[in-house]
C-alpha cells in the first residue's frame, strides 16, 4: 500500500478502556452459531468509542487511492458523521494498518468476544444492552 499526503488532519479516535474480567458471551435464543452461552475471560483491553464514519475512512481512501466501498455514493449511507458501511474484512485490517502509520499508536480489530463484551456494557444474559425487548420497541427507533 502506498501513501500519500493527507490534505484532511488525521485524528486518533477516542477509546474506551474495558476492565479484565469474565462475562457470558453467547445467546440461547438467536441463531445456533451463538450458542450455548459460554464464561469467557478476557484481559482488559482499549476498544474505539464508535465505529469509523464515513468521514474518518474517506481520510484512508484520500490517503491511499484505494477503491471505495459498496455503497460509497448512496446518499442513505454518506453523512460524515454515519459508520462506513459494506467494508471487506481485508480493507478494515487494512485502515487499522493505515492508522498505524500515521499515528504510531497500534490498532486492529476486535475480537468476536471483546467486541461482544464491548457492546453489551455489561448487561449479562440479555439480548440486547438495554434489555430483552426488541430494538423496535425503543422510544426512538422511528425517529431520523
């Protein structure tokens, strides 16, 4: 991969620092590759505090020349601040060695555990961080 100037500074994201401990990782209710629930230990780690935005990948693509992702130019899909979407796992691993080099500060991708764990904010045997009722049900679902 070749780099080259950046016109668009390059920020390092903000991250959240998970504590070691163990947690139930898994679903007994959704589809069969999540089960069974299984006690997983895990070290601590540092996790970014959202997922990359449209505007933070396009800084990648300035960067490197690289193709743009499916989906690029679809105007439900392009708003600076939504996460890029339609990303081949090569093209993440990808960003996170680009991000490296311009920051000097060591990135990858989580874990299917650490990001289980990441994203349910400790809530223990629930489907969902906020409980078991459906997405649906919350208050701003329909809201833009």
């Amino acid at each position: 991969m070749t780099l080259v100037a950046c016109h668009v500074p390059i920020t390092e994201p903000p991250r959240i620092h998970i504590a070691a401990a163990w947690f139930s990782m898994g679903s007994d209710v959704g589809q069969s590759v999540e089960g069974p629930v299984h006690r997983v230990w895990l070290d601590s780690f540092a996790i970014a505090a959202t997922q990359v935005t449209v505007e933070e990948y396009g800084r990648f693509l300035e960067a490197t020349g690289k193709m743009p992702p499916p989906y690029w130019s679809d105007p439900n899909f392009f708003h600076p601040q939504q996460p890029v979407v339609a990303v081949s796992w090569f093209d993440a691993i990808e960003y996170c060695a680009w991000l490296f080099a311009m920051t000097g500060s060591h990135y990858r991708l989580p874990t299917e555990a650490e990001w289980e764990r990441a994203a349910r904010g400790g809530a223990e045997r629930m489907l969902f961080p906020w409980g078991n009722d459906p997405p649906i049900s919350r208050p701003a679902y329909h809201s833009r």
